[in-house]
C-alpha cells in the first residue's frame, strides 16, 4: 500500500509540476542568470574542461562502467547464498537504470521542445512554448528539437533506485542523497551550458523516481523475490 502510494504522490508532483513550469516564468527568471545578454554567451562554455569532462562525458562513462559492475554482481549474487538478500536490490537498480534513459530519451524525441539556447531570447530562433502547445506555422518547419526533459541527468537520476538496494535506513538514505548530487550536478552544469531549463531537470528527476518506483512494483510480483523477506 505505501508503494501505491507513493506512485500516486509521485505522479501528481509530477503532472502538477509540468502544469507549474509551463504556466509559469520560474524557468526563464531563472535561466537569465546563466546567460550574459550582452556577450550573448552563456556563464560556462560547454567546451571548457575539465568541467566537460567532469560532468558530461567522465560522469557518463563511470556510470556505464558502474551499470557493468552491478551486473556482474547481480550475476555473482545468483550463485551466493550470502548475496540472496541483495539480488532482489540489485535487479531493481539494474533494471531502472535502463528503463530511465529510454523513456527520456523517447520523450525528448517526441515532445519537440527547444533547449534555452534555441529560444529567441537567448539568441536562438524558437519561441518560448509550454509542453503541451503547438508552434505557430512558421515554426512547424523547423528542425526537431529533443530538450524535454533533460537526457544527461536522466543516468543519475537512474541512481535513485539504489535506494532498494541497502537494508539499513542511514544507507538508503545515503544512497538517495548521493544519487540526488549526481543528478543535479549533472542537470545544473546542462543549465549553465543552456543545455537546459530547472524544469527540465526537475521532470527528469520526478519521472525517474516514478520509474523506480514502478520497477519495484514488478520485480515485486516475481513469485521468486516474494519469498524474500526484507523491506522494501
């Protein structure tokens, strides 16, 4: 019942929070404190390193060699009587850590919403648009875009299902506060770039918990795991 819970909560926060960012000027209020309207520039060159590296392409590929890891421990734990407790742990995050990036990125191919640096206020040629509207006619020519919600946080947001990994209160919630600085450190350098607007990080995060959350649902129901007596 609190799982159900805490799906519904989650789904309202979520749905309340696009309605919110999209009726709002949270996001642009924000944003212009990134951006130099003078230089038209924005606060980080998305080139520089090592902030490049440290928050794109280094933290992307440490979470893929960790994604190899957990598998080979998942594996590992199916063979060790004294990992069975962490096999049911270790499939959630397995799982969730692919199902978060594919339902992002499936959205950001479909929802055609431009990155701050697209927008006509900063320089860009689209215009300011709510998730849910249609461009006016001279717009529906252009390029696709693929900036709603924001793909790169998505991969530490993934992380938050390591919570169902450890037993103890004190590790989960290390587990859940470490996964929340991976996520937004990786959401505000794509902010400070105009990679991204608050909102689309926010989403992100708030879509990936739902997914967590729904994947313990169904390894819940594998009659195996239902044997397994720890809490969740």
């Amino acid at each position: 019942m609190k799982l159900n819970r805490d799906i519904l909560i989650t789904t309202i926060l979520l749905i309340v929070s696009i309605l919110f960012f999209g009726i709002s000027n949270f996001d642009v209020n924000l944003q212009d404190n990134f951006y130099d309207f003078q230089t038209h520039m924005w606060i980080v060159d998305e080139t520089l390193q090592p902030y490049k590296f440290i928050f794109y392409d280094g933290i992307k590929s440490a979470l893929l060699i960790l994604g190899a890891i957990l598998i080979v421990i998942f594996i590992y734990a199916l063979y060790k009587k004294k990992l069975i407790g962490y096999q049911k742990g270790l499939l959630i995050v397995i799982v969730a850590s692919v199902l978060v990036p594919v339902v992002v990125g499936s959205l950001k191919k479909i929802t055609n919403m431009p990155c701050p640096h697209a927008e006509i206020r900063y320089n860009g040629e689209m215009p300011r648009t709510a998730v849910w509207e249609c461009y006016a006619p001279e717009f529906c020519t252009m390029k696709q875009r693929e900036c709603w919600p924001a793909g790169h946080a998505s991969g530490g947001f993934a992380l938050l299902s390591l919570f169902f990994l450890f037993h103890t209160k004190r590790n989960r919630y290390l587990a859940l506060a470490g996964a929340m600085a991976i996520g937004w450190s990786m959401g505000m350098y794509k902010m400070l770039v105009g990679d991204h607007f608050f909102s689309h990080t926010v989403i992100t995060m708030l879509i990936a918990w739902l997914i967590v959350l729904l994947t313990v649902k169904m390894v819940n129901k594998i009659p195996y795991y239902q044997k397994l007596n720890y809490e969740n």
